[in-house]
C-alpha cells in the first residue's frame, strides 16, 4: 500500500509543473456540451452530471488539472459520464497552442476500461502503459465488491 502512496504523491508532483501552454477549448463549449445523460431528479445523479460538468469547464478554461472520481452501483451513469469526458476531450480540448512557438499540438488521451489495461499487462503487451500516460485519461475500474467506479484524471493539462 505504501508503494502506491509514493507513486501517488509523485504522480501528483508532476502536477503541479507549470507548462508554456494556451487551452484551445472555450468556455461556451464545456457549457453546451451534451453528456446525453439523464438525471430524472435524482439528487445523487444531478451531482455526478454537475461533476463532469465542472471538470470538463475546468479543462477548457485551463485550471489547475485534477482527478474526478465518480463513485457509485452498477448502471449508475460513471461510465457514461466518462466517455462524455473523453468525447468532449478529444473534441474540444486536445489541441493546443504552444506559447513559444505558436505551433498547434495535440494532446493524447480517451476512454480506457481497466479490464482491458489487465489483459493486456497480464499478455505482457506493456504497451498499454503509454496509453494510461496520457494528458487525459478516462478510465473504467471494478473493485472487489465487483462495483463499478470510474476513475478520470486530467493528467498534464495545465497553463
């Protein structure tokens, strides 16, 4: 347990590294966007949807990158909350500009289910380790009591 705790800490170090970068996505598009994702007045689900709203905002405006985890039974909506994370990533928040050179760059990351990072660790494909890197990373995960939590981490966006 204390290895993960390191690792944490230094994954979180790498956080907090300034980098010369300018957020291509707008504001007004976190706010329109559409996560397709039905609340029927559950307070719970209205605060999970307010959650993903408020992550995917703070990755347009350019905010200080953070973690999101969306905890919850099976059938919840956190896994389709996490694919609208990387749908609006992939399209609104991928690109950037570099401040230095005005160069416009892409940013890697996407939806990841954690089954598949096992499998294919366990095939010895460490390949998938690159993928998990990514700036953004949606990531789908099953506990031991065989509930389902979604993990998102926006990684290295940062301004």
């Amino acid at each position: 347990m204390q290895h993960i705790k390191d690792l944490l800490d230094q994954g979180i170090g790498t956080l907090v590294t300034p980098t010369n970068i300018v957020i291509s996505a707008s504001t007004r598009a976190a706010t329109e966007f559409d996560f397709r994702f039905e609340t029927f007045g559950e307070k719970k689900l209205c605060e999970m949807l307010a959650a993903a709203q408020d992550f995917v905002r703070d990755m347009a405006t350019g905010a200080d990158p953070r973690w999101l985890s969306l905890l919850g039974r099976s059938g919840t909506g956190k896994t389709h909350l996490a694919r609208g994370i990387s749908r609006f990533f992939n399209a609104e928040a991928s690109i950037y500009i570099d401040r230095v050179t005005g160069a416009h760059l892409i940013r890697q990351g996407g939806f990841i289910g954690w089954r598949k990072i096992v499998d294919q660790l366990r095939n010895g494909e460490y390949g998938i380790m690159d993928a998990v890197c990514n700036d953004c990373l949606s990531l789908s995960m099953i506990s031991a009591r065989k509930e389902r939590a979604t993990f998102l981490c926006l990684n290295s966006i940062e301004s």
